[in-house]
C-alpha cells in the first residue's frame, strides 16, 4: 500500500522550525547558566572557606613562633629581674589564646574536604603544641617562683620544631587544595567556554537548516506559484503543480489548478462562440450583400427616373430608401471587413511601415485634396506585421483623422519611436477631441459618439484598428484634449535590428 505524503500546515511547520531555534537557544544558555554557576561556587567556596584556612593556618604558625619569642625574652628577663618581667609574658599569653584559637577556627571548617583530610594533623599538633605549653607552663613557674630557669633540653628543641613543621605542613596542603581548585575552575571555564562556543556553532547550523527547510518548502514553492500567476495573469493558462501537498501551498495550488481549468474551459467556449458569431455575421453579412444590392439598385432606378414627377413626399421617401440602402450596405462591407480581420490568416513579415502609409494615403488622396488636409510623418522604421492589416489601420486612423476636425485644414502628423522591443506608433491630429470617460468606448463595435447627420459612418472602425493591432502583437490607446485634437498610439513589435525605413 502507497503511503499518501504527511505534509503539515505552514503554521506547524514555521513554529516548530522557530521552536527548534528556541530549544537550542535555551539549551545554549541553560549551560552556560550551569557553568556559570559551577564557577561561581567555586568562587564562593575559595572567599568563605579555603581563603580563610589559609589564613588561619598562617595566623597559627605566627602566633607559635610570637609565643616562642615572648618565652625566650621572659626567661632573658631573670638576669636583671630574678622573677622575671611579667610585662613580657602578655605577648606570650595573647599567642596562647590566639593558638588555640586558630585550631577551634579550624575545627569548624570540618565538612571542608581539605579541612576533613587534614583532621588528624590538626588534632597531632593540637597535642603537640599542648605538650609544647605543658613545658612552657612549667618554665614559666619556675621563674617566677625564683629559681634560675633550667636550660633548654634536646628533646623540647625538637618538639618545638616539630609544631612548627606540623602548622607549616597544614598550610602547604591547604595552598596546594587551593591551587588545585583554581586550576580546577579555569580549566572548567576553558571547557565550558568551548562548549558555548561548540553549542553556539551547532544553534546556528539548525538556524541554518531551518532557514533552508523553510526555503526549500514554502519559499522556493511559493515563488513558482508567484511566476504561474503571472503566466496566468498574462493570458497563459499554465496549472501550478503542487497539488499533492497537504499544507496550505497544496490548497492554493488545487484552488489555482481548478480556476486556470475553468478559464481555460470558458476561453474555449468564448472562442467557439466568437468563431461561431464571426462565422455568422460573415455569412450573414455575405448573403445580404445580393439582396441589397437589389434593393439599392432599384430604389436607385426609381429616383432616376421618378424624381421630380412625383409630389414631394414621394421624392422625401424615394430619397430615404436610397439613404437607408447605401448606409446599410456601407454597414454590411464594414461588418465583413472587421470579420475578415479576425478570420484571415496572418501574414507577418518584415514591412516598411513608411510604404503601408504612403499605400494609405494613396488611398485617401481623394478625401485629403477635399479637405485640403496636410498629413505628414517622421522617417518610419520597418516592423513584424501583417502589410495588408497596417495598411488598413493606418487609412483607418487618417480617415478618422480627417472625418472628425472642424479646422478649415486637418493637419495629421504620424510618428514613430523605439521602447524595449517594441516600436510605439503615434498619429495626432487637430480635431474635435474625445472626452476621457469615452476613451475605452470608441474602440467597441457600433460605438458611436455623435448622430450620423453629424458625423457619418459605421461605429466600426476603430473596432477594426484594435483587432488588427491585437492580431499583430500590439495594443492601442489614445490620448486627447476635447476641442484641442485626439493622439492615437500603438505599438508593433520590432524587427531584430529595428531598422528605420528608408
């Protein structure tokens, strides 16, 4: 059994990538709070209790060495005061009380384990340095009781020293515990260092990862159905992909997948029922050709040979069916011109634009001498269109040109300029102008602004521009100043070297 893809919402998805980030970003500083605290507790033990052991150690072999010095000045005393001087035993007695001082200080710090280890030297030269005081206390009792002090025997130098040793011994193992310990706190710095460092290295590669997962599965997705839209937007019905996905993007890419199918089903039916209505008006517009001719040659026939004979209604009627047929058949001619724009095949080609005009003006001559108008253009460059179709939408827009100015002299001026690959075509004239809400209007089929005893015609000719313009690749537009005259552009698409006609 296949199993269907898991895809998750881009909501999870975005979350749980930023909550990865956050995880590891907790976990950075979760450790580095660790370390921290590591360091700080070494910190603090070495201020409370090794510093102080230090110090007390050292205090203590001081104090041993003043109440050694105190001693051997009171007994120095007898030669000038056979008791001795009691002003010189004070220093020995604040030694005494300080001694024992420092070893009961020592004692507290018990639950150290430097102190722990050190407990039964502590205790050795507690009863040392008892001893020590046991033949101190019987020296000084002696002197003062006014015999001579007894000499100094080997045994007390020895122990005297041995104390001595013993408090020395005490101090170097708590300064080596010390040393050790910050020896044992940098190197836990250095690694922890290292390890943020390393930590930080590793957040940044799932960040990294993140970023490129999100990229891979949202951004670069969301990109090309971006570029689909546009193929879309631009009239190509182009279906996305992505369908398969469960997310967000997946809806979207079946939501854009299930309108490009009904364009596309609507244009297909649109351009049938074009076809379909082009194929009418054309057969329509055909067949109707014979019977107007008919009509229009006979009403023709009657007012050549009735006119004047009859009473003046007669002639008023005669003159409205001749009317009526002519501009009918003008309608119909017109009608088959704009359906044959749509149904002809193309026939693009490299075209000097300068001979399709001078074709136009060949023939409007007529109508230009009428109106005695003056048209005139700028050098001309070659396009890609169809020759026949150009020639027509430049008589088109001239004829327009010539039929809507109220001057005694139409000036008409065609011009061309190079943007991108396209050239923009401009023909302006000096006529009655368009109002801007019109703009869009005058290119529909049987668009008329004025009444046909103003103005005369079909309403399809600019119909008939755009459609060639359109069928040759370009668009159509005007600009215009009621009362001042009316531009039209539009573009064609460029030949490969763009060449300005000759």
């Amino acid at each position: 059994m296949k199993l269907r893809p898991v895809s998750l919402p881009l909501f999870v998805r975005i979350a749980a990538g930023y909550g990865l980030i956050l995880l590891v970003m907790l976990g950075i500083a979760a450790l580095t709070l660790v370390r921290l605290h590591d360091t700080a507790a070494v910190a603090e033990h070495l201020s409370r209790e090794a510093v102080p052991e230090l110090q007390l150690s050292d205090d203590l072999r001081v104090q041993i060495l003043n109440e050694q010095i105190a001693l051997a000045r009171f007994e120095g005393s007898v030669d000038t005061m056979p008791r001795g001087s009691e002003d010189l035993l004070q220093p020995y007695f604040r030694a005494h009380d300080q001694i024992f001082g420092d070893l009961a200080a020592l004692a507290q710090f018990e639950n150290d384990a430097s102190i722990s280890a050190l407990a039964p030297t502590i205790s050795l030269l507690r009863t040392q340095i008892q001893a020590v005081e046991t033949e101190s206390s019987q020296e000084i009792a002696t002197i003062r009781s006014g015999l001579p002090p007894g000499a100094e025997s080997a045994a007390e130098i020895v122990l005297v020293d041995t104390v001595r040793e013993t408090a020395a011994g005490i101090g170097d193992e708590i300064g080596l515990h010390i040393r050790i310990t910050v020896a044992d706190a940098q190197k836990s710095a250095s690694d922890s260092t290292r390890l943020v460092i390393m930590a930080s290295f590793i957040g940044l590669g799932v960040a990294l990862a993140v970023a490129i997962a999100v990229t891979i599965g949202i951004s670069t997705p969301l990109r090309r159905l971006r570029a689909s839209a546009d193929r879309i937007a631009a009239g190509e019905m182009v279906e996305p992909g992505f369908t398969d996905r469960r997310d967000e993007i997946g809806s979207l890419s079946r939501a854009m997948t299930t309108m490009v199918r009904s364009l596309t089903k609507q244009s297909d039916e649109l351009k049938r029922s074009n076809a379909d209505l082009e194929q009418f008006a054309y057969v329509a517009s055909h067949d109707l050709q014979e019977p107007l001719r008919m009509v229009s040659g006979f009403t023709g026939l009657l007012k050549r040979r009735y006119s004047g004979k009859l009473d003046a209604d007669a002639d008023e009627y005669i003159d409205f069916a001749v009317g009526g047929a002519n501009r009918m058949q003008s309608l119909i001619n017109d009608l088959l011109s704009f359906s044959r724009v749509g149904r002809e095949e193309l026939a693009a080609k490299p075209v000097n634009t300068q001979i399709a005009l001078d074709q136009a003006l060949a023939n409007l001559q007529s109508a230009i001498e009428d109106r005695s108008a003056l048209v005139s253009s700028s050098q001309l460059p070659t396009v890609w269109a169809d020759h026949g179709m150009l020639v027509r939408l430049f008589q088109n827009l001239i004829s327009n040109a010539l039929k809507f100015c109220k001057a005694e002299r139409p000036i008409v001026r065609i011009q061309a300029e190079a943007r991108g690959g396209d050239w923009v075509f401009s023909v302006a004239d000096n006529g009655i102008g368009i109002e801007p809400q019109y703009k869009d209007r005058i290119f529909l089929i049987f668009q008329r602004l004025h009444k046909q005893s103003e103005y005369p015609g079909t309403g399809i000719g600019l119909a008939v521009c755009k459609r060639i313009v359109e069928r040759n690749g370009g668009r159509i537009w005007l600009e215009s100043e009621p009362g001042k005259g009316t531009t039209f552009f539009f573009t064609l698409p460029a030949t490969g070297g763009q060449q300005i006609a000759a």
